[in-house]
C-alpha cells in the first residue's frame, strides 16, 4: 500500500499540467495568436498550418510539489519526505495536465478586410484537487484522528479528452478597433468528472461500550459522472480501443459548442490594450453514459480495529472483506445513465502594453491591412484566469516584446502564478522564405533541473504564412 501511495503522489508530481499562454499571447507574427486572441490584429494575408505541426503545446505545473521536493538526495527518507509534504498541502492545491495538438489550421484575408480562419486541434485536459483528508487517512490512519470528521467532499477532479473544430473572424472596424468572434463545436471522446462531493467519515469511541469503536459516514453524496467510458469495456484490445475512440473525434462523440470573443483597441499610438474571452460554452453528454452515485448516512459497528498508519503494515483482510461489504449493503452504489451537461472551462486574457523605439508601418501600412502601427519595441502587462471546479486560477505576468527584423520578433516574460513567483519565460517567432516558426517555453530559470520546477512549458509550431507586400 505505501509503494502503491507513493507512486500516485509521483505520478501527480510528474504529469501535472496547466493552460496559460503568457509567452504566445499577443505575439501577432504567429497565427496561432488567434486562438487565443480572436480579435488581435493580424499583419498578414494567409496562413496555413503544416498538418499536425503547425502547433504542439504542452504545460506544467503543480501548485504546492515539485518533483524535486520529493526524489532529491537527501538524508531525511523518502516517507518522511511524503508525509511532510501531505501535511503541507491545501485541499485548494491542484494538480493539473493539458496537451494540445493542431492538426488541421488556416486563414485568409477576404476582399472587404475580413480576416477568416479556421481548423482543428485535439485537447487533453485534467486536473484534480489535493485531497488532504483523503491523503491523511491513507497515510497516517485514523488512530490518533478519533472523532476527526475526515471530508470526503475533498475529492474534485476532471479529465476530458475531446477534438474542437472552429471557424472565426476578425474585423478591424476602426483604425483604433478591431474584433473577433470564433465559432466552437466540440467532439468528445472521454470524459470522466467528480465534482461537487460532500459527506464525511468519522472514527469515534462506542459509548455504549458494545464494540471498541463507530465508524460514521454522515451526509455522504459522491457522484462520479463519465462519458464515452463504459462502452471501452466490452472493446477487444487496444485496436479496437482507439479504434473507437478516434471514430469519435470526428462528431461520433457527444457534442458542445462554444465561442471565443475577443478585441483589441488603440489607445493612444503608443498604448494598446486587449482582452478575450475563451470557450464560452458546454458538452451536452446524451450517450454512452455511465454515472455512479453514492448518498446516505451509515454507522458501521462491530469492527474493532482500525485503521493503521501505511508504515505499521496492512491491516487484515477480513477487516477489508467486513467493511467493503457493511459499506455495500448500507450505502449502495446507484449506477445512473441518463445525459449530463458539462460546461468548458471558461478562459480569459486580458493585457495593456506601451510602444517604443521606431515605429514599422507609420501611420497606415496600406499594402498590409489588419496590421495597423507596430513598434519596435514595447513593455506590457498580462491578466490570465480560468475557471476551476473551486474557483478561478489566476496570473500576472509584465513582458517586453521587441521585434529585431521585419522577420524576427521575441517576447520576454515575468510571470507570477498558482505555480511560482519566479516564472521567466521566452518566446521567438522567426519568417524563413514563406515559413513561419515559432517557439515559447517559460519557466526557463529552472531549465538546469527541470525536477525544482513546478510548472514547465513548452509550444511550437510551424506554419505557411503569406503576406503580400
């Protein structure tokens, strides 16, 4: 059991994930900018995506462990190390894995100035809560927590992996104005959620002196929803499993929609400002569903043992066999099928920056519309949140984004986060010919042990990108 406890926490440590692009957003050379901006300004004509790798994108982090707080050398021993960090966490604590991948992109500039774009990308997205009670229970006991109500409501997670098409379009509508609206349709493939939970589990002295202790499980109200699941169990082999899963990336899943808004506006020269609004929308889930949901109130008596910390050994397996079926027959399991409606996790993108230096384009770059005064250099300042089971995430990063060449920009970053107080990124996007290559990665003061960082990231793409001038 303590082998078995001590690989979730490392499997927590080592695939924990999250959304920000703070390094990406605003870098308006690179196309990819319009998914998470619709109404940026676009200083192009085309673009194409080259399929599949026109952006990869990957992101880390953990709010309250690093790998490096539990595998590093070090006299104190590695349970020790665990159970520290145990204590030390919060239940608001989250652990969380996204991974992105553009499989089909593309833009153009139509005859009246409006700038379309369109495509695919498949996502994978997770994130579950620190269960403390949970991770107490596990690995201390209960004996020295009698009448400790341990909070079953702790365990928060979700897991979605899903395919989006879309199609948006970005107006300037004034030389200060310019917006953006995009079309979502999402096709899920998995789902599987636990949010929402309650109830509690209680070890106390029986007082009327029958058994040695009450085991009490009060209000109890658990719900595990799935989607896309049960129908994998009568599958055979992985063929046929991905096989099924890849059918339902293109609409065989249950189906949502969404949109993303955005804008961006000028105002002074020097000063811009912009903000968006990401996946304002739901999944309907109507098939292949498989929820299971436990509610009631239970005293369990006659089991005199309790439950011992993870290093006295494991208990006996009669307990195990007693309790499983006490909890069985007293608080049954009701397996639920009807739909489900799952709202997407709700993005926003917010930041304000100050041109400087020389100026490229003037006053109106007429051979290049959408594209407005770019400066050569400018400082700025970035809001990000996304909305979570427990509440919003949120960061702050300042930047400085200079562009060196007409075919070479870069973007620096500082950001502050869930994750880190010291979250240095950098992102490069380079024209080659009527290639365009963009890579960002933050967190980069943490490059030299990857194993210290709580949050890694890493996206790059490569695009076809036209600019008729």
């Amino acid at each position: 059991m303590k082998n078995y406890c001590f690989f979730i926490v490392a499997l927590w440590v080592c695939t924990s994930f999250a959304q920000n692009k703070q390094v990406l957003y605003g870098l308006t050379e690179a196309p990819q900018n319009l998914m998470l901006n619709p109404g940026s300004k676009v200083p192009y004509k085309k673009h194409f995506g080259i399929p599949l790798f026109s952006q990869i994108h990957i992101n880390g982090g953990s709010s309250g462990v690093s790998a490096y707080d539990i595998f590093q050398e070090s006299d104190i021993d590695i349970n020790t190390r665990i159970r520290n960090k145990i204590f030390e966490l919060e239940n608001t604590d989250f652990f969380t894995a996204t991974q992105q991948l553009e499989i089909l992109s593309f833009g153009w500039r139509s005859k009246n100035d409006i700038y379309f774009s369109g495509g695919v990308y498949q996502e994978f997205d997770f994130i579950t809560y620190f269960p403390r009670d949970l991770a107490i229970l596990a690995w201390e006991g209960n004996r020295d927590y009698l009448d400790y109500p341990f909070n079953l409501g702790e365990l928060s997670l979700t897991a979605d992996l899903l395919t989006v098409y879309h199609f948006g379009a970005n107006k300037q509508l004034t030389d200060k104005l310019t917006l953006g609206l995009r079309a979502k349709v999402y096709s899920s493939m998995i789902s599987f959620s636990s949010t929402d939970n309650q109830g509690t589990f209680t070890t106390s002295l029986d007082t009327d002196g029958v058994n040695i202790y009450d085991h009490t499980i009060a209000d109890a109200n658990v719900t595990v929803n799935t989607s896309g699941v049960a129908s994998l169990r009568d599958r055979d082999g992985a063929g046929d499993v991905s096989g099924d899963i890849l059918g339902r990336a293109f609409f065989g899943g249950n189906l949502g929609v969404g949109v993303d808004i955005g804008a961006t506006y000028d105002v002074t020269n020097r000063i811009t400002a912009s903000a968006s609004v990401l996946d304002l929308g739901a999944i309907f889930h109507t098939k292949d569903i498989e929820s299971y949901q436990a509610t009631g109130d239970y005293t369990l008596n006659g089991i005199e043992l309790i439950f011992p910390p993870l290093g006295d050994g494991e208990p006996t397996l009669p307990y195990y066999d007693n309790l499983e079926d006490e909890l069985e027959n007293e608080i049954p399991i009701d397996t639920i099928t009807s739909g489900y409606t799952q709202w997407r996790p709700l993005k926003i993108n917010a930041s304000v920056e100050y041109g400087f230096g020389n100026s490229i384009g003037g006053e109106c770059d007429c051979t290049n519309p959408g594209g407005g005064v770019t400066w050569q250099q400018a400082i700025g300042a970035q809001f990000y949140s996304i909305f979570r089971p427990k509440g919003p995430q949120m960061a702050g990063t300042v930047y400085y984004r200079r562009k060196f060449t007409e075919t070479l920009s870069a973007k620096a970053t500082y950001t502050v986060d869930p994750y880190s107080t010291s979250n240095v990124g950098l992102g490069v996007v380079a024209d080659i010919g009527k290639f365009n290559l963009f890579v960002a990665a933050d967190n980069l003061l943490r490059y030299g042990n990857l194993a210290k960082a709580k949050s890694v990231s890493l996206q790059l793409g490569l695009n076809i990108k036209i600019d008729e001038r």
